[in-house]
C-alpha cells in the first residue's frame, strides 16, 4: 500500500461543519478555520509520531549485506529515470528490512500539483513519504520509508 503525506496541508476547507452558526457566515468560517488547523495539528502530531518511529527502526537494524546495496542502486535508478528537474536525492539508506530516500525538491516547486508520487516512483510494496516545506536555509524535501517485499513499515 503506498501512503503519501504531506506535513503542509493545503488552504483551509471552504465546507462549513454541522455544528457551525449557519446564520452567521464570519462564525461559520473562523468555526471552520479553528477546526482545520486542529486537524492539521493533530495529522502533524501523527505524522511526526510515525517519521519518529521509522527513523528509530531503521537506526536500530543491521546492514543486510546481500539486499541492502541492490536496493540501494535500485532507488538510485529510479530516481534518476523519474525525478522532476532540479530534484536531488541526498541521500539512500538500506538495513534489514527497510529503506530511507531524502530528496530534495527544487526551489518554487509546488507539492502536490504536478508533484512526483514518490511511492510509485520506488516501486516498493509499501512506502510512507513525509513532505517538508521549505524553511529558512532549507530547501523543500521529501523523505520516503520503504518497506522490503515481505516485510510492512512499523505503525
């Protein structure tokens, strides 16, 4: 199963809630509003939880010498034949069970709207791709957790 998240979710929902004051559309929408960045929140919250977890697993496996460097190339492949221009990969990391890509995104890139489905691209049974946005001295990023044939990513 490939999941793609993306820590910056996009403008806020225009669907105003049931409970929402439906006589007062200022209401309705700062109703609407404060429900969105709480959703948002809380999928940041999950999301985070989750990239935690991923990051903590690969750390703690060994290096599987006879899967891990074929993995390896095979990322590195695919990334070659199907990035979107100006997008780096910075770094592929295999172990045991489980793989991590970080690619970065060129500068003005719109994620989400044209964007590369990571996920697909890899081609691994199951992937969990983490957006980054921008930030100061930070170029937007991507960092995708693959799952080896036979094996699922930790929840």
């Amino acid at each position: 199963m490939v999941q793609e998240v993306m820590i910056d979710l996009p403008g806020r929902s225009e669907v105003v809630t049931e409970d929402a004051d439906e006589g007062d559309p200022v209401a309705a929408a700062d109703h609407d509003e404060r429900d969105h960045a709480q959703r948002a929140a809380e999928r940041r919250e999950r999301v985070d939880s989750r990239a935690a977890l991923l990051d903590a697993t690969v750390a703690g496996e060994a290096v599987d010498p006879a899967w891990a460097p074929g993995s390896e190339k095979k990322i590195v492949d695919a990334f070659a034949a199907e990035a979107s221009p100006g997008a780096g990969l910075r770094a592929v990391t295999c172990k045991t069970t489980l793989c991590v890509a970080e690619i970065e995104h060129p500068e003005g890139s719109k994620r989400g709207v044209g964007g590369t489905r990571w996920g697909k691209v890899f081609r691994f049974p199951h992937t969990f791709v983490v957006y980054h946005p921008p930030g100061p001295d930070e170029p937007a990023r991507s960092v995708a957790y693959l799952a080896r044939d036979g094996y699922r990513l930790p929840k």
